[in-house]
C-alpha cells in the first residue's frame, strides 16, 4: 500500500486576462555596463536582458514593441529620443514598462533639497544637467504618454524622487480591485534604492539585487502576495522592498512610489496561466499542463488530470464526445475501460481497453526527491526527450531529473502538452533547476516507466541563475544515450 498526498492545486479561472486590460504593450529595456566617464558595472546588460526575455515570453509584451539601448547604444541622445517614441506610441488602452539599469546620480540643491538623475553611458559625473536624465523627466513624460499604465523600473540608486504618494486603493477592502484599478491610469516608479546606498551586485547571484528578485517575483509567482493570479506593481514593490533589503544585507532598500496622483495598477499576469489551462501546482511541479509529477517524502507518481476521478462510463462518454471512436465499442461495460500496464501500480488483468488511468509508483526512485527549500537560486528549462534522433518520448510514469556531480536531485520536471504550436499534442517537460551558485555542472536521467528502466541523457547544463532555456514553441532537446530495450 503506498501513501499518496493530495495534490494542492489552485484553479486560477482569470476572471480578467491580459487582453481583457491592455490593447498593446510597449517596453523601453537600458542596460549600461561601460561607461566612458564613471566606474564600470558588471551584470547590467544582462540584467536588461533577461528582463526583455521575461517580459517577452511570460508576459505578453511583442518582441516588435520592445526596444533595447544598451551599453554605447545607451547615449544622453538615444535615451531621450526613446523615452520621447515610447510614450507617444502608446495609445490609451496600452501600457508602457521602462527599466533601466546603471549608474544613478543624485545631486544636492542650494536651498535644500535634491534632484536624482540616470547616467547614460556618456553622461558627465561633474555636469548632470547637461549629460544625465532628470528624475522629473520621467515624471513629465507620465503626464504627456496616453498610456493607461506605465511603470518605472529602475536598478538605479539616487535621491530626489519626484513622487506624489505611495499607495493607490486598498486591495483587501475595495470591492471588484482588479477591475477597478485596471480601469484607473497608473504611473508607478520603484527604484532600487535611495541617495546614500549602491546597488548590490554578486557574482553568485549573476544579477543584481534588485533585477535577480524582479526576475524571482515575476516569474515563480512570488510578489503575488495574495495569490490571485495578478501581480500588481503595489505588490511587487512591496515584495522587492522586502527582500533586496535582505538580499544585500540592509545595504540597500527599493522606493515604491506613485509619480501621480492616479490610483490606478500596473498589473502583471504570467501567460503560462492564461493559455496552458490556468492550472497552478504549488508544493509540486509549478505548472500542471495535463499530467503532473508529484513528489512527497518517499514516492514518485504519475496521475492523470484530464480523468481524475471520472468513471469509467463517464470517460467513455468524454471521449465519445470527442470523437475518439465513431462508434461505442462492442462489449462496452463498468469493466470494458481501465488500466492494461503491468508495470503500473493500478494495473487491471480483467479490462479490455486502456483508458489512460494507469498510475505507477516509482519505488525504485524513492531517492529522487526534489527538494524545493533546499537551494537558493533556481533556472528554468523547458525541453524535449528524443530517443534515436527522432522518436519523443513522454508517458504517465515517466521521470525527467537534474542531478549534480554528487548525484543530488537538483530539478524534477513536470509533463506539459501544449494546445498549439509545433509540439501541439505532444508531451514536454518543464522544470525548475536548483542551485546554491553558479557554475554547477548538472546531468539528466530519464525513467521510461513503459520498460522500468533508467535511461541516460548526453547532454549537461552549467548552472546560470536566473537563467531561462527552451519554450513550449523550441523547447531544448535532449537525447537518450540508452538505446530502449
């Protein structure tokens, strides 16, 4: 007998999606590494470009409307010329998203008083009024775009932050929130830190402070305090403040604030939520597509979501109504339809037909445990398994993990069947890989539950935080060096 936990899932039925809120999306991406005048940064190219790769493909934002300036790209001129295009080109059903990461300036005033500028990768150190931008800048261009929302994200330490408030409506106390404040304009800024504070960078982080839990919050759900599916710039700045401030040891705490005084939100909702079934596995694998891989304190299993607990009648039924079969099969009963793997633990000598219900409980992978607590960073991948160059594999039972030089699970994927594409109908495997730095060397297994057997991969993986690889339209292959017994 073999203990199964239950599954948490949250059914995320949005009852507003992106195209519900926004007509078009615009994103303005600076990263400046080296500068001409002042001291060199390490990681704000790449931040910048795995910001653009989020927004893209998590977040609905059209390659074609996203535009990026960085290092010698990123000059006093071309920053203004951008700023200036982005805001006239939003229309008053779109949003606009600016990040920039580099150097801030903060400059004190002879009356009291500061003015905060961002430093181009020309801008003077010595001459901020005529080679950096004026934080006041932002806040004149929030006025002139027709944007419903704009949001400033800005890995930039400096003073002189022209706000008029920070918090717009009470969430928990605001009737229908998110369709109110979807309806309000918003211009909402936060920034990395303030006049007295640098901005934190590691090189076992591979980011900055402030851009590598941008990317945690964003993506894994995290600043999405209230698990609604939504992730509201409020939220996220609360998360960030949160976290930065303990990720750099108090070095530096984000500003949150409103740069008008519009109670509006700029919202964030994940597209993995919105096309792949809206189904969200917490305490599991992160996403259930169609069939999920969970894992408890001993055993590994495979159930099938599309049937759960259905009957046997009610399964034909749904797969008469799909046309599975022209006609009802001869012989049809309680006990026509069920599981016909001998490998599987539920198998059934006495049925006829297998009705995908099979589940197989992998006693001989105990050890495979996919520790979610146990590692700090994480990288994502979405792939495919390939037997002899040419055959996918993926079927109820089968296993697809990471594991270290030490033979530790470092990743446990989930089963995805994507309702469109190149790879509409077939199975994938989406998984989160776990890290304590970067460089790790990993390797993969893959447990083909059809032949109860463990199959070797051939290709490896150097651990990058953060990283993202693969999608559900070209996901990453990897091949079975086995050859299937």
């Amino acid at each position: 007998m073999y203990k199964i936990l239950p599954i948490l899932l949250f059914a995320y039925s949005l009852a507003v999606t992106t195209k519900d809120i926004y007509d078009n999306s615009y994103a303005l991406i600076i990263g400046i590494d080296k500068y001409e005048n002042v001291s060199n940064l390490d990681y704000a190219v790449k931040d910048a470009n795995s910001i653009t790769t989020l927004l893209r493909d998590n977040f609905n934002f059209p390659s074609k409307n996203i535009q990026t300036l960085l290092n010698e790209e990123a000059t006093y001129s071309n920053i203004r010329n951008s700023l200036s295009e982005i805001s006239s080109s939003a229309k008053a059903n779109d949003r606009v998203l600016i990040y920039f990461a580099g150097h801030g300036m903060t400059k004190d005033l002879p009356d009291g008083g500061e003015m905060g500028y961002l430093l181009p990768v020309d801008g003077i150190k010595d001459n901020l009024y005529a080679s950096a931008i004026p934080m006041n800048d932002l806040k004149d261009l929030s006025y002139m775009s027709k944007a419903k929302h704009m949001l400033f994200l800005v890995d930039a330490c400096y003073g002189g932050l022209a706000a008029v408030g920070k918090r717009g409506l009470d969430a928990t106390n605001t009737t229908n929130y998110i369709k109110k404040v979807t309806n309000i304009k918003s211009r909402q800024i936060i920034t990395a830190g303030g006049k007295a504070e640098q901005v934190i960078e590691k090189p076992e982080w591979g980011h900055s402070a402030y851009t590598m839990n941008l990317l945690r919050g964003l993506r894994s759900g995290l600043a999405d305090s209230n698990e609604d599916g939504y992730i509201t710039a409020d939220e996220l700045g609360d998360y960030l403040t949160e976290r930065v401030t303990i990720d750099s040891d108090n070095q530096q705490t984000p500003q949150s604030r409103r740069l008008t005084s519009h109670e509006g939100e700029f919202i964030f909702i994940n597209n993995q939520y919105e096309q792949y079934g809206q189904n969200q596995v917490k305490h599991g694998i992160s996403i259930d597509y169609g069939a999920i891989i969970v894992t408890d304190n001993s055993h590994l299993y495979s159930t099938d979501s599309n049937w759960g607990e259905i009957s046997v009648k009610d399964r034909l039924k749904k797969r008469l109504d799909e046309k599975s079969w022209s006609e009802e099969p001869i012989g049809f009963g309680e006990g026509y339809f069920g599981c016909t793997d001998s490998s599987a633990s539920n198998f059934n000598p006495d049925v006829y037909e297998d009705d995908g219900s099979c589940k197989y409980n992998a006693m001989n992978f105990s050890s495979w445990k996919d520790c979610l607590g146990c590692y700090e960073f994480i990288a994502t991948i979405s792939s495919a398994i390939i037997m002899n160059n040419e055959e996918l594999l993926g079927d109820n039972g089968d296993i697809f993990a990471a594991f270290d030089e030490a033979g530790n699970v470092r990743g446990i994927a989930g089963h995805i069947v994507p309702s469109f594409g190149n790879y509409e109908g077939k199975t994938l495997y989406e998984m989160t890989l776990r890290s304590h730095a970067e460089g790790d060397l990993l390797s993969f297994k893959y447990y083909d539950a059809s032949i109860n057997k463990v199959l070797d991969i051939a290709e490896k993986y150097e651990f990058i935080i953060n990283d993202i690889l693969g999608d559900f339209h070209h996901p990453i292959e990897f091949n079975i060096v086995n050859k299937k017994k």
